[in-house]
C-alpha cells in the first residue's frame, strides 16, 4: 500500500478539492499520511492569487524532498494551470496537472512511476468545463462544499479565469444531497465556497438556476446546524439574499463581501462591476435587518494608478463603514493581466505602509465589532483546536471565543452570553454552563 500526503496552499476552495482528491486515493487503495510520514507520494495543490504564493509552492517541494527524497511529487492547482512548463523544471517536481486533469490524476498518472523529466498533462483552460463536486471531510469541525467553479468577470487584476476558466456550478439536487451526507458524518457546519459563489447557477453554459434557489433548498438540510456564505460579489449579493439569511433557519449572520477599493476611479481601473455607492448600501441593507452581522471585506493596496489621495479615499470609506474585519492584499504584478501593463505602478514600500495601515485599521474594527457583542448571547460551535488548555470555537456572527479545554464540547453547539471584554483580550460570561471568553487575535504582524 503506497502512501500519499497532500498540502493545500491558497483558498477554502483548494481545501475541498484536496480532501476530494485524497478520497479517491483512499478509494483506489492509497494509505493518506502526515506530510511528515515519509509519503511514497506528495500531491501539492497550489494558488498563485499572488508572487508569495508561487514562491510557497517552491518552498514546499524543497521540504517534502528534504523528508521523502525517493517520493513522487505532483503538482496541481491555480499555479499549474497558469505555468505548467515553469513548474516541471522546479528540481524535484515529476508531474504537473492542469485544471481538467487534476480529479483524475490516480488515472492518468498510472503507479507514480518517477521517470527523468517531469510529466505535463495541463490542457488549454478552454477545456475545463466539468464541474467536480467538492467538500471537505475530517479535516475540520466546518466542511467546506464547493458550489460552483471559474469565473466571467474579466477584473484587471486577477488570474483565476485563466486558471479556473468559465464559470460553472453544480445543481441545486447534487448538492443538497452532498449536504445530507456530510450532515450524516456528525458536521454540524457547512461554508459555501466557490470562485464567484453568487454567479451560482451555470451548467454546461446555461443559467438554470440562482443562488437564492440554492439557499432555500439548504435552508431545509436536517443535521446541519449552520450555513456559511464563504464571499460573494456586492453586486451579486440582492436584497432577496440578504432578507432570507435574516429570517433563515441554519444561514448565519455572516457576509464577506470583496470591495477591493473604496474609490470608484480604482474600481473602474480594476473593471469591477459596481461602485462604492452600492456597496454602502449592501452594508445598510444587512445592518438594518441583522445589527450584529459581521461583514468581511477584502481590500487591494498599491494598485496602479493609486495614488495617496485615492488611497485614503479607501482607508475613509472602510474607516466610516459598519464593518467587522478586512482581509488586506498588497498587490502584485501578474503575467497575462491587464493591470500589469497599466501605467504609474506604486512603489513597493509605498504598498507596504498602505498594507500596514489597513492591517491596523481591521485589528480596529475587530475589536469594535466584538465590543459590539457584549452582553448578547449567543450560539458557539466549539471546534477541534486545542492551544494552552483552552478550545476554540466561533459563534453564528463568527466572534471567535474560547473555554477551558473539555473533549465533550469537540463539535457540540452551546449558547453563552459575552458579558465584557478585558484587558488581556477576553470576554467573561455569565449564566452559562461553560466559561467562555471572546479570543481577539493578536494585532497583525506586518510583514512582506
């Protein structure tokens, strides 16, 4: 029995897919083992959303030839379908698989069999049009199920319709009865992800069905306690959505929602799809119906053509704005994007402060928004990570809390009230069965 690691680099989505992936091997009769465990085979599934994450696909072959230096290593993922050939002649690497080959790879790699030069089976992006249902198993407390794939919008910026292609989901049916088996499994949370979640809908180039039909259906999923929105589009995200997630059974309280810019001249550069105005009113919308909502933004610094004025146009909005959190990416150049040939690129130690002044901004609104969830009670689902004696869960609204470690509390649901926030970053509570504090992460470390 040969035996098989996996390392999944970049999004929610990868980690579906490799734990997929990892069943089919499981089902052929390979034995899934720690990175760690001198593996026979190493399958690294990749992201290139950025320069780091190339360069952490790199970093990751040279360790698992460190430790398995007889093993055979694969490479899957966003960067192998934008850089194939690049990718083969990293010392080390013995196959490389595109997107339409990558969920067949036990097939079309026949035993693993190290040869002297690297295998490229990568077809034109053009070719990946099946859809492979997804989700992730074992792995955590949350499964991750993937609901639709690749993406049309053409932003400046951004690779992953190069690396994904067109955009492509599921039906509504397969994924309803993907729920009832992962409800069968004892998980008791599901995060929606996908490439542009809410263009949900697109089978074999026709639109026939929509997201909301696609909620609706979950909505009524018994086993499951909680539906998670992982992302999805301002201009995707209708009143309709959001009024049912406020009156919802099992979707919680909980939208991250790209933004990029808070100034509509980068916007328009990015060649996203709505300005700033909609996105304020999307916030207002939820807020009216949902008070404790937390609302997740991701933000691009250093684009071409910002300048300092455009910038703290952003760092403004987002300042002035009922948020609860950013994800901060300082932009990179990327071959084949519109963006890299634009003119006035910003200088990289000027991306740098402009990441870390958002960085600081978001440790701000966390603090806030948890500040906010005093006194409420509300519903956590502990999770399966253990640090200091202490467990760690997230309530519905995704307050991060943890309790004096208990294995019973390991994926149960218990309700708890938030009574204050003290100095060293926690929440007292009163009246509950366990004492649960609110665990605020550390400020962010800025580093490039």
């Amino acid at each position: 029995m040969k035996k098989v690691a996996f390392y999944t680099l970049g999004c929610k989505l990868n980690y579906s897919e490799t734990s997929t992936i990892s069943r089919i091997f499981e089902a052929k009769g390979y034995q899934k083992v720690d990175f760690t465990d001198t593996p026979d085979i190493y399958i690294i599934n990749t992201c290139s959303v950025t320069e780091n994450a190339d360069k952490k696909c790199h970093k990751v072959v040279r360790a698992a030839r460190a430790i398995s230096p007889n093993a055979y290593v694969a490479i899957i993922g966003c960067y192998a379908q934008l850089k194939p050939q690049e990718i083969s002649e990293i010392p080390g690497v013995d196959a490389v698989l595109g997107a339409a080959e990558k969920f067949r790879l036990v097939e079309l790699l026949d035993g693993f069999v190290r040869t002297t030069k690297a295998t490229v089976l990568a077809s034109p992006i053009e070719e990946a049009t099946h859809f492979n249902t997804s989700y992730s198993m074992h792995d955590r407390t949350r499964t991750f199920l993937k609901v639709q794939d690749g993406c049309d919008y053409s932003c400046s910026f951004c690779t992953i319709p190069l690396a994904r292609g067109s955009s492509r989901s599921d039906s509504v049916q397969n994924i309803v009865a993907a729920s009832h088996k992962i409800a069968a499994s004892g998980v008791k949370e599901i995060v929606l992800t996908g490439v542009n979640t809410g263009d949900f809908g697109i089978q074999n180039g026709v639109r026939k069905e929509k997201f909301i039909g696609l909620i609706t259906a979950l909505d009524c999923v018994d086993g499951i306690d909680r539906f998670r929105i992982s992302s999805i589009e301002p201009n995707l995200l209708t009143d309709e959505i959001i009024e049912f997630v406020a009156s919802a059974k099992r979707f919680v309280p909980h939208f991250h929602i790209p933004l990029q810019s808070g100034s509509n001249k980068i916007l328009r550069l990015m060649r996203r799809r709505y300005q700033r105005e909609l996105y304020t009113e999307r916030v207002s919308k939820i807020k009216a119906l949902m008070p404790h909502c937390c609302i997740g933004v991701d933000v691009i610094v250093g684009f071409p053509g910002e300048t300092k004025s455009d910038f703290l146009e952003t760092y403004q909005f987002l300042n002035e704005l009922d948020i609860s959190y950013l994800h901060v990416f300082t932009y990179s150049e990327r071959q084949n994007t519109l963006a890299a040939e634009m003119a006035d690129p910003v200088p990289t130690n000027e991306r740098a402060e402009r990441s870390k002044m958002l960085h600081i901004l978001s440790d701000k609104k966390r603090r806030a928004f948890y500040e906010q969830n005093v006194g409420r009670t509300g519903r956590v689902l502990f999770e399966n990570d253990v640090e200091d004696g202490k467990i760690h869960g997230f309530t519905d609204n995704y307050v991060r809390v943890s309790a004096r470690y208990d294995p019973l509390l390991i994926n149960e649901v218990k309700r708890v009230r938030l009574t204050s926030i003290e100095t060293n970053g926690t929440v007292a509570v009163e009246d509950a069965e366990y004492e649960v504090f609110v665990h605020l992460p550390h400020p962010t470390t800025h580093t490039q």
